[in-house]
C-alpha cells in the first residue's frame, strides 16, 4: 500500500516523534508487521520514482517516514530496489566530503552533510539473510542518510552549521521565476524596462547541473569554449604550473580547465548550493581542484600564497567600499588579481539581477582610486564585458 509521508514540521519541536525515535531491530522476518513495513516501504518508493524519477541513481525511504517502529530501509541504486533491515557500517575505506542531500521527511530543504565517500554496509535482507554491500559517491550517501533515520536523525540534525548548510534550494525558492531586481539607478530600470537587462534564473539553470546524469565534462569543455578569452589572459600572466585561486567559482569549471593544463588551482566559494556542485563538476572530470568555503573580503590562505587570484562576473556584485576590500585582500595573496565583469553596455540573459552595471571608465577608476596599477586590459562582447588585470 502506498503510505502517507510523515511531515516534520520544522517550525514545531512537538511534532512527528516517530521521527526522532531510533527504531526497533527487526527479529521476526515473518511477522506480519515487518512484511506489511517492507511492502508498503516499496509500493511508497515505487510510487515516488514513478513520479520523479530517480535522478541522482540514489532514492530511498526509511520505515518511519511511513510510520512504522521498525528499522527497515528500502533503497534503490540505480535499477536495483535494497532492503535494509538492521543495517551497520562495517568499514569506512574513503575519506569523509560533504553530500548535499534532501529528505521527504524535511519539505523542500537541503543540507549539506558530511558522510564516508567508501563504506560497506552490513544488513539483514528482506529474508533475514546477512548480505555486505560496498558503496561509493551518492550511493553511499543515501544509504548512510537512511541509516539516520533509523537512529531518529533528521538531516539538519547533521549539518555542521544549521545556519549556512541547511537551506531551502534557490531553485525552488524562484522556481516562478520572481528573481527580484535590485535597481541601481534610472540607466539600470530604463534597460530592465526595455528588457535589456533580464535577470536569467540562475539556480534554475545550475539545478540542471545537479543531475547526475549531466554531462560535467561537456560543459567544463563548453564554459572553456565560451571564455577563452579570460583563460587566455590567466594563462598569459600566470607562471607555467603556478598556484591560482577562483574566488565565487559557481560551477568551477575554468578551474578544473587549469588544473587539466598543469596549474595548481584552488576554488574559493561561500554559496552552500554552488559549493557542492562545483565538487561534484571536479569529481566528474577527475581533476585536482582544492576547495574552500569562504568569504572573499578575509581569504583563509597565507600572504603571496597564489602567483594568480581570479574571478568571473563576481565583483560586480560589489558596493565600493567592499570592492576595495575585496581587491586589497585578493593582492595580499597573489601577485595578481585578474577579472571579467558585465559593463553597463552589456545586452545579455546572464545577469543574475544583482549586478552594479559600471562603464569601463569607472572600472577603471575604482582601481587606480585604490592605489592598484591595471597591468593589462581586454573589452569584449562589443563592451559588454571587461577583463581586468591589476597589481600593486
């Protein structure tokens, strides 16, 4: 039978105490109620992928969430349905990384965990019979969020930070489109009005990327394509194999093209949804980025520890006063400081809606009012965009 989901509803501490309960070992395999539990856990399940999929190649539901006191999992790995009675980690091979994660239980929210990337589970089958299973990546996530359950641990109960890591997706909060426009002067609402400027949806466009079965290696390829000539001015003011970090790197893809060319590359980026992907795009293309969360204005790395700090279509974002902040802590690590930005003539979908929409000269301006040198200098897109060089 297909069962209702238990709710937790986050605004209340009374609610759902099945939730919270660590559930019962299952004994008797042929008792009525553990043959109900693993039948409606499945028709649940089957009922939920029938609906939406099973994108990751990991889906799964705990006996609670149906509200049964037994500690049963059902879980299926890509085609193939599990169940997990009693289930234990029997080895830990791999090193712990966050997973970004939701549950049925938990409306619309994400969190990003940290679990094992390599374990082996020991379980008890839907017969009783004792089976091991050795899991990697997502497969090994979902197993282990659903051993939680079975302990009475919701996800955000596994966050490191509740306050950053546990979040409603932005591409469900503006899953109508109602990304709001923050206008920067008469120039900025006349274009927006004139639908010059309009604000593309970019968590709708990364949740795309959040698919397993994107192809990471075809876009990192795709974004290299596209912004050639920002690679090319990295590449020409960085030493061959030298240390370079991208600051607010999104899906990290010029990174992972750097570090494929020999550069040892670091991404630094604060956004918990952005965080999570760009791992994911590094993972994919088998490459070596290093990555960190962060700020921007107070980098976590050494003085002159990067020869090259970059960032795409970041700093715009910027008042002023944070911008020079920004700039004098990017050239404390780096020799260099390199930067594409969106200049007030830019006619693009790309705009996120948050952007101050500067003309070159002003750039331009900003930078030599901070007592910073521009090195070198590229307009492209007809001067909708600006690349940057700049030093001390």
């Amino acid at each position: 039978m297909i069962r209702e989901i238990v709710i937790y509803d986050i605004n209340r501490k009374d609610n759902n105490e099945i939730l919270h309960k660590k559930l019962k070992t299952v004994s008797d395999f042929k008792a009525k109620e553990t043959l109900d539990c693993i039948k409606d856990l499945n028709d649940t399940l089957d009922d939920i992928i029938a609906k939406q999929g099973n994108r990751r190649g990991a889906i799964g539901l705990s006996a609670n969430q149906i509200d049964y006191d037994l500690a049963v999992s059902a879980v299926t790995l890509k085609d193939k349905r599990y169940i997990f009675c009693n289930p234990e980690v029997l080895e830990e091979n791999g090193k712990e990384r966050l997973f970004r994660i939701g549950c049925f239980s938990v409306d619309d929210y994400r969190a990003l965990v940290r679990y094992n990337d390599d374990v082996v589970i020991g379980y008890e089958d839907e017969n009783g019979k004792k089976q091991t299973i050795a899991l990697k990546g997502d497969q090994s996530c979902v197993v282990q969020h659903e051993m939680d359950h079975l302990q009475g641990m919701l996800l955000f109960e596994k966050a490191e930070d509740i306050s950053k890591d546990f979040f409603i997706p932005r591409e469900t909060v503006y899953k109508d489109g109602n990304v709001p426009l923050k206008n920067h002067g008469w120039l900025f609402e006349l274009r927006r009005r004139l639908g010059l400027n309009k604000s593309m949806i970019t968590p709708a466009y990364y949740s795309s990327l959040f698919n397993d079965y994107t192809d990471y290696c075809a876009f990192v390829q795709k974004e290299a394509a596209e912004k050639k000539e920002l690679l090319e001015m990295i590449m020409k003011h960085t030493p061959e194999k030298g240390k370079i970090l991208e600051t607010g790197p999104t899906t990290s893809a010029l990174s992972v093209i750097l570090n494929q060319k020999g550069y040892d590359t670091y991404c630094l980026e604060n956004d918990p949804d952005m965080y999570d992907l760009a791992i994911a795009v590094n993972e994919q293309n088998k490459t070596e980025v290093i990555y960190a969360q962060g700020e921007l204005s107070k980098l976590p790395y050494p003085d002159r520890y990067f020869d090259t700090v970059f960032s795409y279509q970041e700093l715009e974002s910027y008042e002023e006063e944070k911008l020079s902040k920004v700039l004098a802590e990017g050239l404390q690590k780096a020799d260099r400081y390199i930067f594409m930005v969106p200049t007030i003539k830019v006619v693009s979908n790309a705009l996120k809606g948050n952007e101050i929409l500067r003309s070159e000269g002003t750039w331009k301006k900003l930078i030599r009012k901070n007592s910073l040198k521009i090195v070198d200098e590229k307009s492209i897109g007809n001067g909708g965009f600006l690349i940057l060089v700049i030093g001390k």
